[in-house]
C-alpha cells in the first residue's frame, strides 16, 4: 500500500485558509483583501516619525545632541515599524 500523494498546493491552500480566513475567501468573494501580515495599523507609526523628525529639527535649530540622539533613535524605531515583515518566519511551513 502507498502512502498518499501530497499535493503542497492544496496543502499551503489549506494552511492559508485556516490562518487567514478573509484573504483567502477574498478571491471568491470579489473582494480581495491583503494578507494578515500587511493588515496593520500603522497611524501610531506615522506620528512616531513626525514626533521624532520634530525631534531632529529641535535638536539642530537648539544645539542639543541629547534631543538628536533621542530623535534619530525614535526614527529608527518609526522605520521598523512602518516597513512590511519579511523573513522566514512570515512564510508557511510546509510538511
């Protein structure tokens, strides 16, 4: 007796459908939706920069190093967040 042929398609559609259910009903429904890993809220990240190139442009116009450190770090920070996950961790696994 064989073992069961895998199909990975239908397994990774599987996989897809049972961690994000509105993205992969989107197709069937007519309304696409993005994957969970782009669904997020980034209005927090948007004030982060503003705030910290508020930062910047204080500790310039005043001479204190303190203020810009502080404001390129919050940048850093405002970077991270606004950019899409990427990485292994964000793939599905596959048996």
């Amino acid at each position: 007796m064989t073992p069961p042929v895998i199909n990975p398609r239908e397994d990774l559609e599987t996989q897809t459908r049972q961690s994000d259910t509105p993205f992969a009903r989107g197709p069937q429904t007519g309304h696409p939706r993005r994957p969970c890993a782009y669904r997020r809220r980034r209005g927090a990240a948007w004030s982060l920069l503003a705030l910290s190139i508020v930062m910047l442009i204080t500790g310039m116009v005043l001479p204190q190093g303190l203020l810009v450190a502080a404001g390129l770090v919050a940048t850093g920070l405002a970077a991270h967040f606004l950019t899409p996950p990427s990485g292994a961790d964000r793939r599905p696994r596959l048996p």
